[in-house]
C-alpha cells in the first residue's frame, strides 16, 4: 500500500437502495467531498482523507469484518444478523445510530390465522431473510419455531403454503396489507448505522475517526434541534421554559412598551410535538415560531 493510503479511512455505504442518499448525506453534512464516479465502486475523498465504497448493504458488515473498510453505514437489521451468523468472530462496534433508514422486523401471520400472540408460533414454520437475528429474539422468549431463509419475497411464503409465518421489515405495513397479513408483533427495531470493525486502528486513523466523529455528532444534534421563539408572560416564564423539550438556556429579550411580557428564544434538543405547542399556548404563550 501507497503512504497516503496509510492515513485514509475508507466507509461502505449502500450503491444504490433505501439507505444510499441519506448516508451519502449525512457524510457530506460532515464536511466531506468525494469525486464521484458514477459506474465505479471507488469515490476519492477531496477535502477530508476518507474515500467511500458503495456497495450492497449486505457486504458491507463482512468488508468491515475483512478488513476492507474500517467503517460503513448499513441497518443494523442486517450487521446483527451478520453479528449472530458469525457468534464471537463476528463482532462489530455501532458508533452512532444516524435516524434514518427506520423500519421493524415483524411476526406476521395470514389475516385468517386463530394465531394472536408470538406463543401461538411454537413449532410453527417461519419463513425470513433474517434467520439468525429472528432465532435469537423468538428463542429469547422461550419460542422454539422452525425457521427457514428466503432472500426475497418473503411475504408470498404463506399463500404458497411453505410457511405458517413470516417474520419481515415493515415501515409502512402496506405489502403485509397487500397479501393479507397481519402484523403480530414487533421483534426488533432498525435504524441505519455507522459500524467499525473492533480492530484497533493505527493512530493517525484513530485521530482522523475522533475528527470525524466529533463532526457527526454536531450535524445529528443540529438536525434534531429546533430555535424556537416566542412571546411569554414574565410571570409564567419558569412553566413556559419546563414545556420546551431540552432547551435548557433560553435567551430572553425586552418586549418594547409590553412589561409584563417577554420574548423568549431557545434551541430545543428533542422533538416538539402538537402538545408542546399546546401547552405552551396554555401557559400564555403568543407569537410562536
Ligand atoms: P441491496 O441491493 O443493497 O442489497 P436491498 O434491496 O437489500 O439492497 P433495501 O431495500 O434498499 O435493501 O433496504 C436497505 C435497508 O433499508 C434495510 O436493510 C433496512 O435496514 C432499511 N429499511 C427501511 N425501511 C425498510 C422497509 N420497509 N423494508 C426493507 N428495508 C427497509
Ligand atoms: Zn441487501
């Protein structure tokens, strides 16, 4: 290897599929540029030394395993799978969840079925493309079943009468509808991730990940926050500022010719819901934005 190559960190990220424009996204809300080539495997990183390679998400946990990468952005839907496949050789360290790519693996079982709790699929066949990962969480729970790996179409299994139940990724619910399955249960919650491999790295690469990471973890939190402004009365101002979820210093302003009114803004670290701003209202609230 070059000596340049040396001090690059390289990421595997999805070529082309739900996860590929967000996680190039979040990579260049750090900062980073690459020179893209469309058709190849290899983007050069410009301002930053960290190079891309899209692949299919599937690889992506076995490149980190294997040494190719030292990093990738994949669900952890499948580095868990992998995780459980591989047992202690195969382990990976999630650095941050990156809040997109959300999605559920689910029990279904056909609308029709008398089935209607997880204890009901004891023995049963249950067809997944994550077998591993749905043995682990069923067996966990005391529920042996017979589980059988399909890569795709998972959901067409019971109509064709190879398995009793399924257990899927479901964001919307829409395909489980369109083939007459009913969602059963939740096993386990997925959100895309930034993984690395458990090698330690040399330290130059070490700093450049610190670098990184810090960078990360600033575009997460800004794309979590909200500024808020508003109006409030002085005298409610410690109720008002309890309502604003994570906005712990707010900076308070004079209301021109309104004394017992101020202005109030805040940056808020956590969601606003409907029923802040409602509470906020309640407790003498105007103006908001
Ligand atoms: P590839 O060609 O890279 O193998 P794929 O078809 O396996 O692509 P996608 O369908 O693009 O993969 O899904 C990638 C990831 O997106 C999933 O592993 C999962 O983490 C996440 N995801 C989010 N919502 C869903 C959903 N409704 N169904 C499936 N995956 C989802
Ligand atoms: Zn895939």
């Amino acid at each position: 290897m070059k000596k340049r190559d040396q001090d690059r960190l390289r990421v595997a990220i999805q070529k082309s599929g739900r996860l590929s424009e967000r996680s190039l996204e979040v990579l260049k809300n750090c900062g980073l540029r690459f020179a893209r080539s469309k058709d190849k495997l290899f983007w050069y990183g410009q301002d930053f030394p960290v190079d891309l390679l899209l692949v299919r998400d599937d690889d992506i946990p076995r490149l980190l395993l294997e040494g190719v990468c030292e990093l990738g952005i994949v669900g952890e839907n499948i580095a868990r799978e992998v995780m459980l496949e591989r047992d202690s050789d195969g382990e990976l360290n999630l650095l941050r969840r990156l809040g997109f790519g959300h999605c559920r693996l689910s029990v279904a079982v056909p609308e029709d079925s008398g089935i209607d709790a997880l204890d009901g699929l004891r023995d049963l066949r249950i067809a997944t493309s994550y077998p591993a990962l749905t043995r682990d969480l069923l067996e966990k729970q005391g529920i042996r079943t017979h589980i059988s790996e399909l890569s795709g179409s998972v959901e067409i299994a019971p109509s064709m009468g190879t398995a009793d139940a399924i257990a899927d990724l479901v964001s919307t619910g829409t395909t489980l509808r369109a083939n007459h399955l009913r969602e059963l249960e939740v096993l386990f919650e997925s959100t895309a991730a930034l993984y690395k491999s458990t090698r330690a790295l040399p330290e130059e690469k070490q700093a450049l990940l610190d670098r990184m990471l810090a960078r990360l973890d600033g575009v997460l939190q800004a794309a979590e926050s909200k500024y808020v402004m508003l109006h409030a009365p002085r005298a409610r101002l410690e109720e008002v500022t309890r309502i604003l979820p994570g906005a712990e210093h707010p900076t308070l302003m004079e209301l021109e010719g309104s004394p017992d009114r101020v202005a109030l803004h805040a940056v808020c670290r956590e969601t606003l819901f409907w029923e802040h701003l409602e509470a906020l209202k309640g407790a003498g609230a105007t103006a908001i934005l």
